[in-house]
C-alpha cells in the first residue's frame, strides 16, 4: 500500500508551531503531547486520508475535512488530492475557540 504524502500550508504550520509552544509552556507534565498527537494524527491520514469528516462551512475551501486530536482538543483541517495522493494541511485548530480557521470575524 502506498501511503499519501502530508503537505501542510504555511499557515497550518504557524498554527502548529504556536499550539506547541503554548504546550510546551503550559503543560509541563506533558509537554509533548501535542506533537505526538500530530504526528500520530499524520501518521494515520497517510495511510487513511478518507478518515475524517467532511467540514462543509461557509468560508472553508471545497472538499475540506477534519480529523479530532483527541487528547489535546485539536482538529486537523486538511484536504486530498487522489490524483497526486497529497494530504494538504490547512490549518489546526482548538475545538474551544468558538468558530472554525477558514470563517472571518
């Protein structure tokens, strides 16, 4: 089986590098949980890019998904492209912040 490549966007990266520090920072009992959780969260929509649910929102871009990070709260927002097997990561986002990455305020 030939897994799908994890891409992410600049802006999905940003998010990742802030959710980490502020892990790091505040969390010291775990202070690598959130890049674990990533990783293993990469690791797995390699394999099953289909995995996650459709996120169908105004604002977001056409045929986005997510997939929950269970343990830090977390939703990867990704899409795929079958054609080339890429997983695009667009964004990551805290399920408590009240609204989704792709809406305006």
């Amino acid at each position: 089986m030939n897994d799908y490549r994890i891409d992410s966007t600049s802006e999905a990266d940003d998010h990742a590098f802030a959710i980490d520090t502020w892990w790091r920072e505040h969390r010291p009992g775990s202070p690598d949980l959130f890049l674990n959780e990533l990783t293993r969260s990469f690791v797995l929509l390699a394999r099953l890019p289909m995995l996650g649910a459709i996120y169908d929102h105004p604002g977001a871009p056409a045929n986005v998904r997510r997939l929950l990070m269970r343990s830090t709260r977390n939703h990867v927002y990704y899409s795929v492209d079958e054609v080339t097997r890429v997983v695009l990561v667009r964004a990551i986002w805290h399920t408590s912040r009240g609204r989704g990455p792709f809406e305006t305020r």
